[in-house]
C-alpha cells in the first residue's frame, strides 16, 4: 500500500514537471507582457536639462505613466484616465520640431495653466486668473529679463529664443495684459523659471502631444549639464563606460525611488 501511495506521489510531481516547451512559452509570455507594458503602459525617461531642478535632476531616470492621461480607448476600460491638471507634470513631444532631422524632441514640464486660464508673469511671479501664485518648487531669478519675468507684456522680438512661428502667434491669444490658453492646449513652464525654455519661448502643449506624467525616479547618475550636445557615437561609447566606471560612487542612491510631485 505504502508503495503504491510512493509510485503515485512520483507520478504527480512527474506530471506537473515542467517540459522545455512549457519554460520557452512562460519566458514568451513574460517577455510579451513586459512588452506591452513599456509600449503602452509606462515608458522610461531619462532627464537631459537643468529646467526642471530640483524637481528633476540632469541625469535622473524616471517612469513614466502612459496610461493616466491618455485619452479612453474602448478595448480597456478599466484603466484609469483623468484630465490633465494644473501643477501636473508632463512628458511631451515638443511643439515645435526644430531639430536638424526633424525629429520629435520629448520634454518634460509642469503644467501652469489649463484651457481656458489668464495668465501674466509680473516680477518672474506667475499670476493665474489674476491671483498671484505661491509656488515653492519654482527657482526664482537673481536677474531680470523683461521677456522672461514679464510675461506677455513685452514683445518677443526682445527675446532670441523665441520661435518664430510662436512670435507671430502670440498676439492673438492675448487680451489685456493677460495670455488666455486655448480649447486643448495647455502652457507650460519649468520649475527652473530663469534657464527654463518653455511656453513662453515655443508656444502651448497640444493635448495630443502629452504623452504622459512621471511617478518616479527609478536611478539617478551625475550627468555633466553638456552631455545632451555630445551625439557622436565616440561621446556616447565613452559616457556609457564612464558609468561603468563610477556606477557605485556618482550614482544618486538618496534618489532611488523618489515620488516626483
């Protein structure tokens, strides 16, 4: 009886091995799922520019939602989908393609001011439906420029940086001494107001362009500020073993897992 028991217990544990088909096909479906989730559910980004310090950092990697803000589709709708917020923060495809492949340039920007908002800058202060903002996270100027800290009122043809499809633009959406966002537009601006190229140079986010928000900083490496200017593949094999180098001692552990608000 005993042996009997013992030659079915073998044959149990024997059946429920698992055969080299069955460990390809999990392996398949991991990978498929992985897959699926970084084309459509979240997507990492790595921080190129000081425009949104001490929010983000140059060289910080974050995780991107795709899911939050995008649009509801009727073949998942059980995924949560919000409208976009004031004080969110945004990875978007930059407006204005002005790259010399005409390629799409991703930014990341916190959002001022929604359909429908006024907005001025008075001092580098940013004045939304004509109350002052109390904004901690926003680095303050320890100069001035007109174009920059006062917002609209002076005309873009002070400032180089400026779009040209942005300075013909401009006026029409002013009135007053306020700029009004536009139906499915949103302005933008980096926490670092005063090196922060943003809606005030190049113009309003289309909704469409918002490809989603970031949650967290994943890992975070020192990143020289010129870094993002060195594209030949000689810069790039050189960065890549200088972070093979010194992956322990200029990796930002106090950043690992920081929640970005």
């Amino acid at each position: 009886m005993e042996q009997t028991l013992e030659k079915q217990t073998e044959k149990k544990q024997a059946h429920h091995e698992e055969t080299p088909l069955e460990f390809i096909a999990s392996i398949c479906s991991v990978l498929v799922l992985g897959l699926f989730a970084l084309t459509f559910i979240f997507q990492n980004f790595e921080i190129p520019s000081a425009s949104m310090e001490k929010t983000l950092l140059i060289g910080d990697h974050v995780l991107v939602d795709r899911m939050t803000l995008a649009p509801p589709t009727k073949w998942a709708p059980f995924d949560h989908h919000r409208d976009v917020k004031r004080g969110d923060i945004i990875v978007f495809y930059k407006p204005v393609i002005d790259t010399p492949g005409g390629e799409h340039i991703f930014l990341v920007k916190r959002v001022i001011g929604i359909p429908g908002d006024r907005i001025h800058l008075r001092g580098g202060v940013v004045y939304l439906n004509g109350v002052p903002q109390n904004e901690p996270q926003a680095a303050k100027a320890t100069d001035y420029f007109p174009y920059r800290d006062d917002f609209p009122s002076v005309p873009p043809s002070q400032a180089a940086d400026v779009t040209a499809e942005w300075a013909v633009d401009l006026p029409n959406h002013i009135q007053g001494d306020d700029l009004i966002v536009p139906p499915g537009h949103y302005f933008a601006m980096g926490d670092n107001r005063p090196l922060s190229l943003d809606s005030r140079y190049w113009g309003f986010v289309p909704r469409e362009n918002i490809v989603g928000r970031p949650l967290f900083v994943y890992w975070s490496f020192v990143t020289p500020e010129n870094q993002i200017d060195k594209t030949s593949i000689g810069d790039r094999v050189g960065f890549i073993f200088h972070i093979i180098l010194h992956f322990f001692d200029q990796t930002r552990w106090s950043r690992t897992l920081h929640l970005i608000k």
